[in-house]
C-alpha cells in the first residue's frame, strides 16, 4: 500500500505543478495552448473554418511586454510596439482569420509575424478584403502600423498572396 500511496502523492504533485504553470499570468496562455486546457477567453483561434472560408482568432487577454509573440505564431497588439493588450494570437495555419467577427477588429496597432509565411493584415469594408499595408507581412515583421491602417484591421490573412 505504501508504493500505491506513493504513486498517489507523486502524481498529485506533478497535477499541482501543472496547474500553478497554466494559472500563471506569464506562462498561462503558451502552457495552456500547449496541453490543450484553455478557456474560451484564452482561445489562440478557432480553427474551424466557416462557409467563408475564415476562422475566428482570439488573443489571450494578457497585457504585452513588448514583443513577447512566441515562434510560429502572429500576434498583433491594441497599443504600440508590442505594448498593451495582444489581441490576436494565430498560428500559422493558411486561412484568413476573421478578427472582426470574434470581437477583436478595428483594434490591431502594432503586430509581430512569427509564422514563416507572409501575412496580409485586411480591411473588411462591407463588401470586399482591402490589404491595408503596401504589402504583406513578411516573416520576422514586427511594428507599429501607419496611421492610414491603424485600427482598421478586420482578417489576418496568413500565406497571404496579392492578387495581380
């Protein structure tokens, strides 16, 4: 019976262990993507698409230290320099994220492309995708977006190919 108890008490601590990680504020949302255990308002993205063809993206709430998008992902934030809150948090699935259905459009100020393909931050201007930036993101892109585009920001489009 001791070995089992054992087993018990070693299992428990791991399970303690891994739940002080997800519930902390600077690895939560990277801990909690990784072992599949975020809530909705951790969500990176939805990644079923709809009869559109987009996928809703989330961002994970936290406030940003400037620059924290973590490889592989686009991140984009609602203050400059990869300051305020991160907003959108996608990975590097080709798809275009609608933002501005899950909540999150007209609010991209700064961003950061760590997915290793072009990204096209776009406009949804009621009837049509406008890319907002002279041309897409390329892979290590970071910054503040221009005046003309700040704010505006509707869709994440990664893999992004300009149309002739």
């Amino acid at each position: 019976m001791s070995r089992g108890r054992g087993l018990a008490v070693a299992v428990l601590a791991l399970l303690t262990a891994a739940i002080g990680l997800v519930a902390s504020p600077i690895w939560a949302p990277h801990v909690c993507h990784a072992i599949g255990v975020c809530n909705s308002s951790d969500t990176l993205a939805n990644h079923s698409t709809n009869d559109g063809g987009t996928a809703n993206a989330g961002g994970n709430g936290n406030a940003g230290t400037g620059w924290t998008c973590p490889g592989g992902q686009f991140c984009g934030w609602d203050g400059p320099e990869g300051s305020g809150t991160m907003i959108v948090e996608v990975g590097s699935t080709c798809t275009l994220y609608d933002i501005g259905s899950a909540g999150k459009g007209d609010r991209l100020t700064s961003y950061q492309n760590r997915t290793g393909k072009p990204v096209g931050l776009l406009n949804w201007d009621g009837h049509n995708w406008q890319l907002l930036t002279d041309q897409p993101l390329q892979d290590g892109d970071k910054g503040t977006l221009p005046a003309a585009a700040d704010n505006q920001t509707d869709g994440v489009s990664i893999c992004y190919k300009r149309q002739p």
